[in-house]
C-alpha cells in the first residue's frame, strides 16, 4: 500500500512538472514597486452603462498610473471584443464589454455562463520534500491532512495574526503544491516567500529544500450552472467532470482548434456559483478563451471586473486590501474555520496566541454583512448604533442585482455581529436603516455531487 501511494504520489508532481515546467522561470525578486492593494472597486460613482435598464454597480476604477500597466495574455482579445480597459492591481483589465452593461453581465453568470480572464493573479509552484511543513509554517491550514488534488482557502499570516494575503493552496502531492496569490500584493507576496523559502533552506539543510517558482501562465474562470456543460463539451477522453467537485482539481486536455493543450483545472471560483478556474499555457491562452466562447452555440459571456465584484460581494467573499489588511486576523474577518482543527491543537502558526485567544474570547470586532435601504453604502462609510454612537464601518458596498436591494460587508463591534440587529450607516449625510445580515446574501451553489 505504501509503494503505491509513493508511486501516485510521484506521478502527481511528475504531471505537475510536465504542465507547469516551460512556464516557471520567473524570478521572485519584486517588480516595481505597485500599491499593496488594488484600486477600489467599490469607491462608489455613478459607471456609464450601456444598458440602463439595468441593475447598476457603482464602480470607480483608476486611470492609468506612471507605471506601465502590464497585460494579461487576454489583452488583444478584450479590445476586440469591446472591453473597457481599466487599471487594476498593476494591470490594464476589462471592467465591462461594449455589448453588456454590468448587471446584465452579473445576471448572465447566475444564469448561464461568464468567463473571467483572472490572468493577473499570482501562480505558484511549491515544490521539495518538506514543502507541507514549510507552508504549514505561514498559514494556518492543515495541509498534511488536505487530500492530493484538493485545495483550501487559506491566508498568509504575520506574527501578530494579521493577514499578509488571501490565497488558494491546491496539493498536488505531498512535496508539490499550487498556489495562487493577488496581483495587488504581487510585490510583497514575492518578498514575503523570497524570505520565508531562504529562511527556511537554511535550518532545514540540503536534501530537505523547498523550491519556490512563480509561473507565467494564463488563468480563465469560467461561472455559472452552464458552466460544467461548456468546459465538459472541449475536454479530450479521459476526464470526466462528474467526479471533480468543489475544492478539487485535476491535469487534463482541451481541445482547442484541433490542438490538445494541457491545462489545469480547479473546480471552484470567486461568484458562488458552480465553476472553474483553468491555468493554461501563456502562448494558448486567447486560443483556448476563443474555444470556449464559442463552444455549445456561444452560451459562454465575458464577463468584466464590474460584474465579478457585485457577483463576489453576493457571495459574501472578502477583496484584499478592503475587507481583509495586516491588521485584520481570521477571527475578525470572520475566517476561523480557515484555522485546522490540527494546527490550533499544536499553536505552532504565525500569530497564534492572539488568533487562538479570539477564538476563545471572541474579538473586539467582526466582519459581517449588511442590507442597506435607500442608497448603497460606499466604502468607508461608518456604521452606528440606536444612540448615534460609531461601532464600525463599511469595507464593500454595491446594489445587489440578484436581490434587487443595497448589500454591504464591514466590521461591527463584537456584541452588534448577530443577524438582524438593526443599525444605522451614515450615507451621504444621512443615517441609513440597514440590518446585519447572514452572508451569503444568494446561496451558494457549489458542485458536490448529485446526492450531496
């Protein structure tokens, strides 16, 4: 039994290194420095649409800044299909398309089936005999315990507990795992693991090294119930994706104008919805998004930076350097399930007396959603009680096209973090009437099997 776990054990990195081998050159020394989180999309300011009838999310996105915006390997496609480029974590990106207005797009994604280009986003591999315990020693997950091809929502903590960035950890083998980290915190993130691998290389000595490499790939996410129908329809034999479920992954093959090109797959996304994200090669990646636009009769949609962050915010999912910052630990973003059940019995992670001390004594603050009435809360907007007193903020706010009525996320004081408390959120001048409520605010729809 042991040779033949070794034996798929081996396999799983040797897959690994086949997909991702050409692509991982990358040095890890920073570029230039760009700022630590994104530009906000929830500033809020009235978008010119193109569709007005429709459900509007304020969004104000920034203009070009004196550092040359980088492009994805999308960008030719996004121009000519009408995207409105905009600058976004150092990159120019679409935040919509000429032919749909945002909230058409973000009722297209609970409906049907958008395609993200998510190519800005950091893509890691981890590789060595004791990557598990080096990457147990700067988050909180059990990743002995993660199963191979499954992966976990998990941040990078700093000694005080505070969150140096959000990420996806997928674990291919025991000594090879995927990672994918913001491209807003691109810069420190490098420095952070450029740091902790020589760190660690150094106690654990040769033989026992971690390697670090960043991989320059692209990365699609493809949304929506429809979303299984229209990958299904490109994959060579083989594959199947009634047995992939949330939270896992696999190496497969697409067809793709009569190439089969390799590619990973991961079932899961930032929408609620059921989805994948699928890192391919750089030079394949608009001939891929070509294919899967135009597979089962064109039912697939790009979908742009507007739609995504009203799609993500419905799902109560957290945007770094807005909902989550180094001062914010898990407990206080309402992210303790993120901390093992292992790791909080050994208090072996970054910041775990002050993590492990909320978690028993509760926070002074929590994160938690809200409705708000009358008109949407931008961010930054305070939060109060009955008596006019300040108990928190607002860290994200749009209209809400799935439910038709002004959603927000923000921290409350500890004792005001139940569901239905009432409170008051100063907008514009005036105390708006909102209500804590339970995120999601649309449930979520992740595949998990037909019986599950």
């Amino acid at each position: 039994m042991a040779s033949r776990a070794l034996s798929r054990g081996r396999r799983a990195i040797d897959l690994s290194r086949q997909c991702f081998a050409q692509q991982r050159a990358i040095s890890t020394v920073p570029r230039p420095q760009q700022r630590t989180a994104p530009k906000s999309l929830l500033a809020i300011t009235r978008q010119v649409q193109s569709n007005r009838s429709a459900p509007v999310c304020f969004v104000r996105y920034a203009s070009s800044s004196s550092t040359a915006l980088q492009k994805t390997p999308l960008h030719a496609l996004h121009l000519r299909y009408g995207g409105n480029m905009v600058e976004f974590g150092g990159f120019e990106m679409p935040v919509q398309y000429s032919n749909k207005g945002i909230g058409e797009n973000h009722k297209y994604v609970r409906e049907k089936c958008g395609l993200f280009d998510v190519s800005h986003m950091v893509q890691h591999q981890f590789t060595g005999p004791t990557v598990t315990a080096f990457l147990e020693s700067i988050t909180p997950s059990d990743l002995a315990g993660l199963n191979p091809f499954s992966s976990t929502l998990s941040v990078l903590l700093l000694p005080t507990g505070g969150i140096i960035d959000d990420t996806i950890i997928t674990k291919h083998a025991d000594d090879a795992f995927y990672v994918v980290t913001n491209a807003g915190c691109r810069d420190k993130d490098l420095a952070f693991f450029g740091e902790k691998v020589k760190a660690w290389n150094a106690k654990v000595g040769e033989g026992n090294q971690v390697r670090h490499d960043v991989i320059d790939r692209g990365l699609v996410a493809l949304q929506g119930p429809e979303s299984a129908k229209v990958l299904g329809s490109m994959l060579a034999p083989g594959t199947s994706l009634d047995t992939l479920y949330f939270g896992q992954s696999v190496f497969a093959t697409l067809l793709s104008q009569g190439d089969e090109v390799p590619v990973h797959i991961a079932r899961g996304g930032y929408t609620g919805e059921d989805g994948f994200e699928i890192s391919i090669p750089k030079e394949k990646t608009e001939q891929v998004t070509e294919s899967i636009l135009a597979a089962e009769d064109k039912l697939t949609s790009l979908i742009g930076l507007g739609a995504r962050d009203s799609l993500r915010l419905e799902a109560g999912m957290c945007l770094y350097g807005h909902d989550l910052n180094e001062d914010i630990t898990p407990v206080e973003g309402a992210l303790t399930w993120l901390v093992g059940k292992s790791r909080r019995e050994k208090a072996d992670f970054p910041g775990a007396e002050t993590i492990l001390k909320q978690i028993k004594e509760k926070p002074l603050k929590r994160r938690v959603g809200l409705i708000v009435t009358g008109a949407p809360a931008r961010e930054g907007a305070i939060i109060k009680n009955k008596e006019g007193e300040k108990i928190g903020v607002i860290t994200s706010g749009c209209p809400s096209p799935s439910l038709g009525k002004n959603i927000a996320m923000g921290y409350v004081d500890e004792k005001y973090k139940k569901n239905g408390t009432e409170v008051g959120v100063e907008v514009r001048g005036k105390i708006r009437a909102a209500v804590i409520s339970k995120m999601p605010f649309v449930p979520s729809k992740y595949y998990k099997g037909e019986n599950a």
